[in-house]
C-alpha cells in the first residue's frame, strides 16, 4: 500500500511512526464513510489524508489521539473547500 509506504519512509524515529500510523488509522476510521466508493478515489484520500497526519506530526509526537483530531478536521476542511 502506497500509505504505508510513505508513513513508514517518513524521517521520524520507530516510536513516532507507532503513533503516526495509529493516528492515521483512526483518522481513517472516522473520515472513510464521507469519502467515495470508488479505488481511485479511495486511494487519494487514504493518501491526502496521510500527507495531513505526516505534516502535522513533530518528532515529539507521542498521543495519536490530539494527532488524530487535527488530521480529521484539516482533512474535512480541504474535503469542505475541494467540493
């Protein structure tokens, strides 16, 4: 999977890229029933979205639940604008 390829490629330490990855399935969880049904379609936002946990996480980074709760509202705010 292209996202967990990215995640896992990204410049943070193993602890950091646990909570990363937790924040973003949650965050996934919670925005997956307003994306559409279509693969392509899915695999863009997996990606969109995963991009919006990457630039939000810092190398401090160690609850993915703050994590999580920006990424969805950053995410649903560019889904808000895009359409």
């Amino acid at each position: 999977m292209k996202v967990r390829r990215l995640i896992s490629g990204a410049a943070f330490g193993p602890d950091v890229l646990r909570v990363i990855g937790k924040a973003f399935d949650d965050a996934w969880s919670e925005v997956e029933p307003s994306v559409t049904n279509r693969p392509d379609g899915i695999e863009a936002a997996r990606l969109r979205l995963a991009n919006i946990v990457l630039s939000l996480a810092k190398d401090d980074t160690n609850d993915a639940e703050p994590l999580k709760i920006e990424a969805v509202r950053v995410f649903r705010l560019k889904q808000r604008i895009a359409n």
